[in-house]
C-alpha cells in the first residue's frame, strides 16, 4: 500500500486476469476500493484475496455484464459498500475468431457487440446518476488497437472497438460540463488469457495475418493498467474524449 490514500470507489470490469486485474490491484495500491467484477467466480475471489492480503479493501461480484440485472448488481454493491461511484473502468471484452464481413455468424456477432460494446454502455448509464449527484466521475474504457483500424481483427470485433471509442467521445461531449470526464486506453498486443480460436485458412484470419508484422513489442498488462489509472486519476483532469495508443507505435505505423 502507498502513502496518501485515494479512497475512491472504482469498478473493474473483467478484473478476474490480464489487464483487469492489473488495473483492479494498483487502483488498490494506491488506497481505492474496488469492485472486481468478472465472468468467473473463483478468479475473481482470487483478485479479491490478493488485494486484501497486500491491506487494500476489494469485493467480488460476478456474473455476465451484458446482463442488466448483473451491471445493476455491481452498481449497487459499489454505492452500498463504498458510498459513490468515483471511476468506473469498462474493460471486460471477448475477442471474434478474426471473421471477415461474408462469414461472421449472427451469434459471433451477437455476442460480441453485447459484451465489448452493449455492457459498457449498460454499466456507463447505470452509474452516472450517481457520478451527476456528486458531481464527478471518471470513465476510461478498455478499446483496442482495433478501435484505429480495419486490420486488427475480425468485423465483429473490430466494430464493437470502434462503438467504445463513439461511446467514449459521446460521453466526454454530454457530461463535460458536470464533472466527468470519459477517456479510453486503445491496447496493442498484451499478455492476456484472451484467446482467439480463428481458422488460419479462413479469409478473415488469411488477410489479416500479414498485417500483425509491425505489432511491436508485446505489452505487460500492467503498462495498460498504469495508463488506465493516469485517465482516472487528477493528473488528467483536462482529458476528457482522449482515445490514447498504448501499443508501441504500431498505430504510427
């Protein structure tokens, strides 16, 4: 734990690994308390465990964020346990199996949209009645280095990327003038446990794999975490709308 606690109220989506985690335990670091929401119980409660024993203050709450009960749940067990909703850092997302346009499926699509796109939306609406009471709040979601591009990944995915970063701007525009702010962190390759089933002979998979030669170096999920908490945090309290590159150059490229 550092000195000169935060004590803000931040949910994590997607908390459970990688980039989520990351964020959930140096948010925790610094003196927050958090909500580690995630898909999986067990990885959660594990993050939970990790950030109790280190003296920082974390709960649990699991489920699928692109169900409104469960964005109604974590909303509630922020403002129940921890009195506000400070920051709320939309990561959680699944990747596509790299489909082009003429093959993606409706249920590849459906699915992704929901997740990456619909349940930040969900999470957003549901906790800025609480960030206008207070008159503060901040956003920062999880897009892509598929938010900047056509060549990244798949259509489903490389779609909802780019809803984040129109959800993010659309935020920044409607909320600027009451004290929250919503910015979003665009990942380049990062060692996650996201894993991308895709059929390399595909047409979608064949097109693409040519463009991943000027990836870069591949992040730790714990330099998208300190992005994250930089947009979250005071030092950034006039970017507001930001979608910030954090991928190596490959967007320069």
């Amino acid at each position: 734990m550092t000195a000169g606690l935060n004590g803000r109220s931040v949910i994590v989506t997607g908390a459970g690994s990688g980039i989520g985690r990351a964020a959930a335990l140096a948010f925790a670091a610094q003196g927050d308390r958090v909500v580690v929401a995630d898909l999986d119980a067990e990885r959660a409660d594990t993050v939970v465990e990790e950030i109790e024993e280190a003296g920082g203050t974390a709960v649990a709450v699991t489920g699928d964020l692109s169900e409104q009960a469960v964005v109604d749940r974590v909303t509630a067990t922020a403002v129940e346990r921890f009195g506000a909703v400070d920051v709320l850092v939309n990561n959680a997302g699944i990747m596509d199996s790299m489909s082009a346009p003429a093959d993606v499926s409706d249920a590849e699509w459906e699915r992704v949209i929901r997740v990456n796109l619909t349940a930040p939306f969900l999470l957003s609406r549901a906790v800025l009645p609480h960030m206008l009471a207070a008159g503060r709040g901040a956003i920062v979601n999880t897009a892509s280095e598929a938010a900047l591009r056509g060549s990244a990944a798949g259509v489903a995915y490389t779609a909802s990327k780019h809803g984040v970063v129109g959800l993010t701007k659309s935020l920044a525009v409607m909320y600027r003038g009451s004290g929250i702010r919503a910015n979003a962190v665009c990942p380049g390759g990062t060692a996650t446990a996201i894993a991308v089933e895709a059929d390399r002979s595909a047409h979608g998979p064949a097109t693409l794999a040519p463009h991943f030669v000027n990836l870069g170096r591949v992040s730790r999920p714990e330099e998208q975490a300190a992005a994250i908490l930089f947009l979250a945090s005071d030092a950034a309290s006039n970017i507001n709308g930001a979608i910030l590159p954090v991928d190596d150059g490959w967007s320069a490229v």
